[in-house]
C-alpha cells in the first residue's frame, strides 16, 4: 500500500506494475520505443478492447440494420487501428495531467513518467503524433461521422480532472468510451438511428459497472490524496450497485438490437452476456487488487460475446 509519500524517479525502463507479466512490450518492442509503448498503453490493451468494442458493435447491428450479412471489414480496421491510437493518446494526456498524483500512487508510479522514462516534452509530442493518427483515420469517414467523432474531444478533454470534483468520474468516461457507439453507426449510415443513441447508453452503463470494479484497486491510494470513485463511493454496496449497472447495459444493448431489426440469436447472445456478467459479480472480491484487475480484463470478453452475437444474427438473418 502506498505511504502518500513521493518516491524518487525510476532510472532505468522497467515494466509498468499493472502490466501483464511477459508482454509484447517488454519481449519484443525495441528498447528506445518500450517507454513510449508503455505510455501509449501498448502493454495492456484491455483498455484498447474496451474502448473499440461499442465501435465493432455498432458498425456490425449498422450493416445489419441496413441487410448486410458481414460488417464491412474495412471499417472495421479503421476502428481498430483509430481506438489503438485514441486510447493511446486519451492515455498520455491522462498520465501528463496525472503526473503528479500517479507518482504518490503505488499501482501507477512506476509509469512512463512518473518513473522519468519519458519526459513531460517527449511525452506531449508523442500525443500530438497519436493524435493526428487518429485524426487521419477519422477523415476517412463521411463528414458526419467526422464531425461527430471531433464532438468527443470535449468530453475526453474533461475526463482526467472528474476524479477530483466528483464520486461519479467513470461516468464521464464512459461518456467517452461509448462514443463509438454513435460514431460507427455514423461511419455507415451517414446518420444516427435509435438503435445507436440506445447502444450508447447501454455501453456507459457498462462502462459504470466494468471501471468501478477497477477502482477498486486503487481506493486506498485514491483516500490518501483526494481523489474520487465510485468505489469510494459505492464501498460495501458495490455488488448491489453492479447488478443495477450490467442489467441497465444489457437490457440497453438487447433493446438497440431489436430496434435495429435483430432476431434471436443475438438475444441468446445477450443472454450469454447476461451469463458472463453474473459470474463477474458473484466472484468479485473488492478488497482483492488481483481478482478486481482480472474480472476487469474479463470485460474483454464480454465485449467479443455481444459482437458475436450481431454478427451471427446478421449473418443468418440476412443470406
């Protein structure tokens, strides 16, 4: 447990503490560019999945909306490599916001910079570069779809400074890890539908339920100096407060499929889903660090078993 106290920087690469042990990362990436591959998150792509799966979902229930029996690929890799560099760059600017705080914080010291692997220039530049990554990606829609990706930076902006004015921050992030939801269905429609605006309510509440299991790691940590979360906030009623936020999430997505024409595969998906979730509430310890970071990966999962569930159905309904 962290005393509150500042430690000095770390003076050579080390891996960050919550990274998964032998990741790509640390086996693999050149030793120059492991700092920057730590700050971009490239060591622990959960947050990746999770930011990129209310995209695949939407632009998948999009095609199927539209009679399509497979979402369009290209799409899809466009998605993908924009939420590899938005959730880098969303993540630099946390960390360059956070400095000060993740350097108090046993779990989160040992981060690029923090630890001094990076510096606060180098670490402005990188984000300017995984920026304009995802900025060239976001070009290659309709204006719409444009446009309304550029609508999301406001809310990114704000996210960092949530923790320090409200219990509720995972709000706001979902806020912004949904936006996908909206922004695939653009991506293919050229508009939004109410299946999209359902989706994306369904993905905050999950988002409530997936990063409060998170933050459970650090409430010690985020006690000592000021900061705020809904594990502080929920404490002992988290289990209770769970329930209410994956049932909101699932009866949100199962809606949104069938307002966009699904049938009954994708409800059996969902039912699966519904499975999947019960066991990330029946198992939760809240005061076990390691057991709350592995049912917050699980969500990964999760994710996988509603596309799924989309893509099977499109697939069936529509050839």
């Amino acid at each position: 447990m962290s005393t509150g106290e500042t430690t000095s920087p770390t003076p050579e690469p080390q891996q960050v503490a919550d990274a998964p042990k032998r990741n790509w990362v640390d086996l693999y990436a050149p030793a120059p560019l492991r700092p920057y591959c730590r700050l971009g998150r490239l060591d622990r792509p959960i947050g990746t999945w999770l930011l990129l799966w209310p995209c695949l979902w939407s632009v998948a229930l999009a095609n199927h909306w539209q009679g399509r029996a497979w979402p369009d690929i290209w799409l899809l890799v466009l998605f993908a490599i924009g939420a590899v560099a938005m959730r880098g760059s969303g993540c630099t600017y946390n960390d360059l916001v956070d400095r000060e705080f993740d350097a108090k914080v046993a779990r989160t010291r040992s981060r690029p910079i923090p630890s001094g692997q990076v510096s606060v220039f180098a670490a402005k530049a990188f984000l300017v570069f995984q920026a304009l990554v995802g900025l060239l990606v976001l070009l290659q829609f309709n204006m719409f779809a444009v446009w309304l990706g550029i609508a999301s930076l406001a809310i990114v902006a704000v996210y960092p400074f949530m923790k320090r004015i409200t219990y509720w921050p995972q709000i706001v992030l979902g806020l912004a890890f949904n936006w996908g939801a909206l922004l695939g269905w653009a991506a293919v429609a050229g508009e939004l539908h109410a299946a999209a605006m359902v989706m994306y309510v369904a993905g905050i509440s999950w988002t409530l339920g997936y990063d409060t299991i998170y933050a459970h790691q650090d409430k010690e940590d985020d006690l000592l100096i000021g900061l705020k979360s809904t594990a502080l906030k929920l404490g002992a009623q988290t289990r209770g407060w769970l329930i209410g936020f994956f049932a909101v999430a699932l009866a949100g997505l199962g809606l949104s499929g069938v307002l966009a024409g699904a049938g009954t595969v994708f409800l059996v998906g969902i039912a699966c889903a519904a499975v999947h979730a019960v066991w990330q509430i029946a198992t939760l310890d809240i005061n076990n660090p390691e057991r709350c970071l592995t049912l917050f990966r699980a969500n990964r999962d999760f994710g996988l078993i509603v596309f799924a569930a989309i893509v099977a159905d499109g697939y069936l309904l529509n050839t």
